[in-house]
C-alpha cells in the first residue's frame, strides 16, 4: 500500500488537496492516519489566535498578541500585510 | 516579506524554515518555544500517558526534526501551512514513540473482533464503522471519543467514570481516578489495536 506523506497529509486536513489527492489518502487510510489526523486537528486549535482583523482593535493586542503577530504567528503568514 | 522592528520579525513559512535550515538560534527558539509549543504539548500528552514537560517534548521533538540536516523541512514543498505540516509530523513522531512503548500490549491483548471481507470497493470508512459496531460500547465510547474526535485520554476520563458506573459491564479495580486514567488509557489502546488488527483483516491498512 502506498504512503501517505506528511506533507500529504497535513494538505489534506487542510482541504487544499485536490480530488485526485484526496482520494489517494483516503484509498490509503488506515487507524493509524485516521488517529493522526483527530489528533492533529485538535493540536492545531490549541495554538490558534485571533486573526490580524480581529485582533487590531483589542486592547490586549498591544500587550499578548502584537509580538507573536510580529513574530508571524497571526493569519495567514504568507499574506502581505504591508508591515 | 521579513521586516524588523526592534527585534520583532514577520517571517512567512518560507523564511521562517529558510532561518530554521541557516540555524537562526532566535527563530529556532521562537519556532519551538512559542509557534509550536501548544500543539506541541496537546500531542505529547496525547500520546504519552506519562508525560515529561512540555520542556522535554519540545527538546525531544526539536532533536528529531533537526536530525539529518533539517531533512524533513528540505523535503517540504509548501503545499499547505507550515503549522499543519510540523504538526503531522509530531503527531506521527509521538504515535510512533507510544507504539514502541506499548509492545508489550501486543498480540495477545489485542483479539481481533469480527467483520466482514468487504472487498476494496467499500471504503475505509464503512469497515471502519462496520468494526466499530461489533466492539463493546465502552470501547466504541473510547474510540469516538479519542481516535476519531482526538481528544485526549485524560480528557474523557470523568465522562468514562460515568459511563463505568452506568454500564455495570465495565470491570476495573482502578480506585481513584488516578487509576482510572491508567485504565482508560490502557483499554483505548488495546481497542485500538484490536481495531487495526479487523481492518487489516478486512483489507485496510497493515
């Protein structure tokens, strides 16, 4: 059976696959992948944070998040958001 | 785009692994210490019962992504985010790492349940639900409810209580909830082998 590579994978949770590649991950599930992918899914939400829109008018963006949006952890991080 | 205020840096994924490869030791240490440590730390107490902190987790995984040169990050394409794809790889890093340590769990504890050879043209999904079905219901709680929605085990471990003292099927000698963790994590695991094992029967994955 083929692999599914991380990179795959990762797309795939994203929904940036396209049929063809969903379909192969799918043809390639196994519990392994499908436990991978719950787990992933719940990890990533942990470290979510508001996104540039909506963090720019808080107060406690100055303070928590203007330095991790700095940093490049907010939004899209290959946006061009003039900075 | 990479502009600098002070010591505060915008960095794309792009520029975030182009510094990871050139050993930028501030970008190694925010990547790691800040960027990934949440997801980090959710994965690690997932897959290990007996967590080190999320110091260790972090030193560990930092370690296993840097071996061979930053291999897994040369070999990235950019065809999604870098979170998610650092985050498969832990994911499968810390599975692996649990796996290993749980051998002494194998074949014996882990029967197969029955289900039926569908053949290839039922997806995975359907065998999977199919399986699933034919376990006990404490067990099919553990799955839903940590390998298909991945919450941690720790996490449905007061729901497992209630489900314990409602069923009266359920036998364990776990006297605190301490105990009870230990309990919950060891059955989830052991019906997760047993899972693999039918689906592999059945054709899917193995």
């Amino acid at each position: 059976m083929r692999n599914i590579t991380d990179e795959q994978l990762a797309a795939f949770l994203e929904g940036r696959l396209p049929e063809k590649g969903r379909e192969e991950v799918m043809a390639a599930m196994d519990v392994d992948t499908l436990e991978v992918l719950g787990v992933s899914r719940r990890a990533l939400r942990q470290g979510q944070l508001p996104s540039w829109k909506d963090a720019d008018g808080a107060d406690v963006f100055r303070v928590v998040h203007r330095p991790l949006a700095m940093a490049g952890f907010l939004g899209d991080p290959d946006a061009d958001d003039g900075l | 785009m990479n502009s600098r205020l002070g010591r505060v840096i915008y960095m794309t994924d792009r520029e975030t692994v182009e510094s990871l490869l050139a050993g930028d030791r501030r970008v190694i240490h925010d990547f790691f210490c800040v960027r990934c440590r949440p997801a980090l730390t959710y994965i690690g107490r997932y897959f290990c019962q007996y967590v080190e902190s999320p110091e260790d987790l972090i030193g560990e995984f930092y370690e296993f992504l840097s071996a061979d040169d930053w291999h897994k990050l040369r070999i990235f394409k950019y065809s999604c985010s870098l979170n998610s794809y650092v985050t498969i790889i832990a994911s499968r890093y810390f599975q692996h790492k649990r796996d290993r340590g749980l051998l002494s769990l194998e074949e014996n504890m882990a029967g197969a349940v029955n289900v039926p050879d569908c053949g290839r043209d039922v997806f995975f999904m359907d065998a999977l639900q199919k399986a699933v079905k034919n376990m006990h219901p404490f067990d099919r709680f553990l799955l839903q409810r940590i390998l298909i929605e991945g919450n941690k085990p720790g996490d449905v471990v007061e729901e497992a209580a209630d489900i314990i003292r409602m069923d009266g099927t359920v036998r364990t000698d776990a006297a605190d909830m301490k105990a009870l963790a230990g309990y919950v994590y060891t059955r989830y695991n052991r019906a997760r082998k047993s899972l693999r094992k039918s689906l592999e029967k059945a054709g899917y994955g193995g």
